[in-house]
C-alpha cells in the first residue's frame, strides 16, 4: 500500500462521520419508539408520539444551538483581543483565513498556564478561535501556525456546528430516557403496561443504557473530527510537523487547565485534564481525544507524499 495522503485521511473521516451521524440519528428513533411502546402506545399513536416528543424535544435544545458560543466563552473566562494586544497571533490567523478563503474569525485569549486552544460558533461568520497563554508563550511560530490551521479547520469543517447539534442529540436521548421514568413515575396505561410485561423490562433497560451509549457515540465523533481537523489543518499549512510538534508539546505538559470542565473538554486541541485529573478512570472511559501519538503518527506519515 502507498503512503496515505492527507486528502485519503480527510476523505476516510468525513465517511467516518456520515456512518457515525446517521447511525446516531437511527438510534434515536429507535430509542424513541422502544419507550412509546414501553409506555403502551401502539400502531400509529406509537408513531406519533413519537414525532411529538422529538419535535418538542428539539425545540427545547434548539436554544443551546444559537447560544452555545457565548456559554463556552463564560465558562472558559476567555477575552477577545485586537491586532494591537498580540499582533504576532493575529498576522497567523490572518494569513491562514486568507490561504483558506474564510472570514476572520475573532480571536480570544484565556489566561491559562496550561497550553491549549478551541474554537467554537456556529459557522465560519460567527467562529471564534481561543487561545491560552500558556500555549502562545510555550510554542514557536510554526507550531502555533498548526495550532491555529487546525482550530480554523474544524470552523471550515462546520465541526463546531456538528458538535452542537451532537450535544443537542445526547440531550434528547437523556431527555427521552427522563420523560420515560417520570411516566412509570406517575402511572397512566397502567392495563396496558400490564399486558406488555417484556416490552416494560426491554424500555426499563433502553431507557437506561441509551443515555450512555448516546454519550460513547458522541466522544467517538468528537475523535473522528480531531483527525480530521489535523489532516484538514496540515493541509492548510503544508507543514504537517509543525502541528505534530505542537501536539507533543501540549500533551507533555502537565500543567493542569484552570477553566477546562467535561461540558467543554472536547473542544480543546488536546485533552486539557492533566495528571491525575487525565488517569482517572472516568476521564480514561469518556475521552473526548484520541491519543497524541496515534494523531502524530497519522501527520508524520503523510509526510513525503502527495498532499
């Protein structure tokens, strides 16, 4: 076989990703339609309650969609800056939009010793790209070029987009499973539940496994688009070592992050739960991040082929 070239790795995880989305979406409705059925609904009442409940369901997350951007900053404790605070940061990002044919996306800094970096917004007319000090003083230019290449991608990639409405579908499946246990909670089609014994046992179960599984689905997505986002961003820059290089950078540091939580950890480059934070087994199950060596060696072995 030849040496994988990094349009061969863009192209495997976008289909990837397709294969993962629409069998994310399956999922759902067969969740859905378990618990309907549970509660003892049938035929096309089943159907339509079912429509009923994601259709609600959706609008109730839809908000998190549009205001997701402006939470993350909150949390993160990030501030926007202008060309004149850190002229260096933004001639890069400039630059790279330009090389891309994007827009310029707003630039922010967190006051973090932890190296690191995200982007997040709905779309490339309203990214953001984030940055903590940490990661600015620690890396050189072309690092920090595929630092920056990389978050612009998952901006061009719309996976800012793709994770918000992923984090909207694991909301739905825990909203599901919730509505389900609050029904047996308050009774109603009791006769109806009694004559449907096995299928009760079977949406007990559904309702308490699909949250879980909701949330693997999720992190295996948030992986897939962290090798796309590398390939995307090497691309970009035509220098895949310059982000191989900052990836090892970042992952050897064990400064732990002071704003990181599980609600926004998949959105940095790297995994920002440092030390003893990163072994524990809770963080070890639900990694929102292949590991470093195994995104090194996907750059390094695109080297010397054919972009």
């Amino acid at each position: 076989m030849g040496i994988p070239t990094l349009r061969n790795q863009i192209d495997a995880n976008r289909m990837k990703t397709f294969v993962l989305m629409l069998g994310f979406s399956i999922f759902i409705f067969l969740v859905a339609y378990i618990l309907v059925l549970a509660l003892g609904y049938k035929g096309p009442g089943a159907l339509g309650f079912v429509g009923i409940i994601l259709i609600v369901s959706g609008l109730i997350n839809l908000g998190s969609y549009y205001w997701s951007d402006k939470l993350v900053l909150g949390l993160t404790g990030a501030e926007p800056i202008n060309k004149k605070d850190n002229p260096e940061l933004y001639r890069v990002v400039e630059n790279l939009t330009i090389a891309a044919g994007s827009p310029m996306p707003g630039i922010y800094v967190i006051n973090d010793p932890s190296p690191n970096a995200f982007a997040t917004g709905r779309n490339p007319n309203h990214a953001v790209v984030v940055f903590t000090t940490g990661l600015l003083n620690r890396l050189e230019k072309l690092e920090l070029e595929g630092v920056a290449a990389h978050e612009l991608s998952h901006v061009r990639n719309y996976d800012t987009r793709l994770m918000s409405i992923i984090v909207i579908l694991v909301g739905i499946v825990a909203l599901l499973s919730d509505i389900f246990f609050r029904s047996l909670w308050w009774g109603g089609r009791s006769r109806d539940r009694r004559d449907n014994g096995v299928l009760m046992i079977i949406g007990i179960l559904a309702a308490i496994i699909a949250p879980i599984a909701a949330q693997l689905i999720k992190l295996a997505i948030s992986r897939r688009r962290e090798f796309l986002a590398d390939s995307s961003g090497a691309l970009l820059t035509r220098n895949p070592e310059g982000l191989a290089s900052a990836l090892l950078k970042i992952s050897s540091d064990q400064t732990p992050a002071k704003h990181a939580s599980s609600a926004t950890a998949h959105l940095f480059i790297v995994n920002p739960f440092k030390g003893e934070q990163a072994k524990s087994w809770f963080v070890s199950l639900f990694s929102t991040h292949p590991p470093t060596e195994e995104r090194v060696k996907a750059l390094r072995s695109s080297q010397g082929a054919p972009l």
